[in-house]
C-alpha cells in the first residue's frame, strides 16, 4: 500500500543534541512537508520542497534544517538551537500536477520529547 | 494571507447527538478547504474538501460541510455522533501564495458521551 512512513514514532533527545527525523513516502509525490503540532496551536509548517534539490522554510524554520535528496525522502534535523522542541512531528506530501485542490497525505508522526 | 478560525476548543455530544463543528475561513480569492480527523497520537485523515464543484461536500463516516459564501463559513456536520468519532478535527485552507500548503485551524476536540 502506497503512504508515508515516518520514524520512528517516540524520540528523546538530550539538551544541545541535534536529532534527525525520517519521512518516506512511495506516492510518488513531488511536494513534501513538515509540519510541527503543538497543542492548542494547530499545525505550523516548518519547511516544504516541491522538488528535488529544492527546499524553502515555512512559518517556523529557525532551528530545523532539511534535505531531499531523492524524491523519495525528506528528513528533518532539530538542530541543538531549536529552544523548543518537544513536539509533535508530521510529514506530509501532496501530488503537484493537481494544484491548490490536491489533499495532503500525512505520516503516522514523531513525538519528540526533551530530556 | 488566508487563514481559518475553529470555534470551540472543545465540543462534547451525546451519542445519537448532531454534531456540529464551525470553520471561519478568511481568503481574498476562492478558497480550497478541507477538513481533517486525528485520533491521538496518529497522522491526519482526510473528511472531506471543498473545492468550488458543489456547495454541499459529503465525506467518509457520515460526515458533510456546507460552503457559505455570504457567511465565509465552512462547518462540518454529521447527522447522529457515535463512540468511534471521539478525536481532534481540523480546519484548513490550502495556502494561496504558492507552496500549496495547509493553513489549518487550532483544531476541535470532539469528545461523544454514552
């Protein structure tokens, strides 16, 4: 079945330490998106790419980074100067050839936590 | 820019009970919406979306929205609630500035008593 797969699913991460967040997805979709989920606060997006080699920062990019590498793969590093980051984490894609009407398909999350 | 209002944190229905969930949108050029489920700890699910072919959207498990022009509105409704739709719903507008992606809604908490 065709879907997006992130991993894992619970992350602990020590103070000052960078962590990566992994995104798969077999859709063979174009656009790919991070979005960080706060409660209260809805979805906020970090960093989106449309194609590969190609990233732009969303609302909220300060202390991520990104790559897409392959159309396939899109990972997220927190990096150490994120001051928050206890969160949770969903990756998203959306089939470009179908405009601003296509649906966007999510992963499963990543629960981030702060120890 | 575009943006949606979800009123109501927190909406409690009995079962059997209409459930009612509103969605404000506000955009300068014909909108794209949609609205999502999350069950806790899970990724979003697509309910239904609007986008401009019929003013009366139906979705998956019973679920439909009314496209108000006049009250730039967006409310999802469904007939009779069941145990099974207890989750988090969401609002949201595709983004008009290019990247195509989701503005959404701070989100409703629908909890369904016996």
């Amino acid at each position: 079945d065709g879907g997006i797969t992130q991993s894992p699913k619970y992350l602990f991460r020590k103070e000052g330490q960078n962590v990566t967040l992994s995104c798969e997805q077999n859709l063979n979709h174009d656009a790919m998106y991070w979005y960080r989920q706060d409660p209260g606060q809805g979805l906020r997006l970090i960093y989106y790419s449309q194609i590969v080699n190609d990233f732009q920062k969303g609302d909220i990019a300060e202390g991520y980074s990104v790559s897409r590498e392959k159309k396939e793969s899109f990972p997220l590093t927190v990096t150490s100067a994120q001051k928050n980051p206890t969160a949770f984490y969903l990756c998203a894609s959306i089939r470009s050839r179908q405009g601003a009407s296509a649906e966007a398909f999510f992963g499963q999350g990543t629960r981030l936590t702060v120890v | 820019a575009q943006s949606v209002t979800q009123l109501g944190s927190h909406v409690s229905v009995s079962e059997g009970a209409l459930v009612l969930l509103r969605c404000n949108y506000s955009s300068s050029v014909p909108p794209y919406l949609f609205w999502y489920v999350q069950y806790p700890n899970q990724g979003l699910q697509l309910l239904l979306k609007y986008t401009s072919a019929a003013t009366l959207v139906k979705g998956i498990n019973g679920f439909e929205a009314e496209f108000k022009k006049s009250e730039t509105s967006f409310h999802l409704t469904k007939p009779s609630a069941h145990m099974s739709d207890a989750a988090e719903y969401f609002c949201a507008v595709s983004d008009d500035t290019g990247r195509r992606a989701l503005t959404f809604g701070s989100g409703t908490r629908l909890q369904v008593q016996p």
